[in-house]
C-alpha cells in the first residue's frame, strides 16, 4: 500500500474509515465468492455491508465485533476453498 493511499485513509473521519473498511472486506468476499461460483461451491457465509447511515453510533466494541464476524467469515471461506482445491 502506498504511502498516499495510507495518507488519504487518515484523513478520513471514522465513519467513513469504518465503511472503507467494510467496502475492503466485501470486495475480498466478493473475489472469493467470484472464484467459489466458477468451480461450482456455493458459499457457506456472508459478509455484512457497514452502512454509514444507520451504523455510525456503533461502539468501538460492536464496531470491532462487527468486522471480527466478517474476518471470521472470509477465513472460513478461504478454509472451505482451500479444502475444496486441494482434493
């Protein structure tokens, strides 16, 4: 990542740090998703979408919780991928 991509996230105000994060993690679900439907698996979870509007009161701890769950999410479609290729 370049230091002006990095520069321009801080300057952001945490609402919209927390969408753009929430924008990262679907566009990696997304990609994952993308690659699953090629080969014919189907996805055993979802990511969930930060809407900026109606989350932006969130805690930091529900804010952390809730992009834990979308972590967790991804890593266990990476595992099930994973799996699914190396048969």
């Amino acid at each position: 990542m370049s230091e002006e991509m990095k520069n321009a996230y801080k300057m952001l105000d945490i609402n919209n740090k927390r969408n753009q994060l929430s924008n990262e993690l679907i566009m990696m679900y997304e990609l994952i998703k993308k690659f699953e439907s090629d080969r014919g698996i189907s996805p055993i979870t979802q990511v969930k979408n930060y809407d900026s509007l109606n989350d932006y009161d969130l805690t930091e701890d529900e804010i952390l919780t809730f992009f834990y769950e979308d972590i967790y999410n991804i890593e266990q479609e990476l595992i099930t991928l994973l799996s699914m290729i190396e048969r």
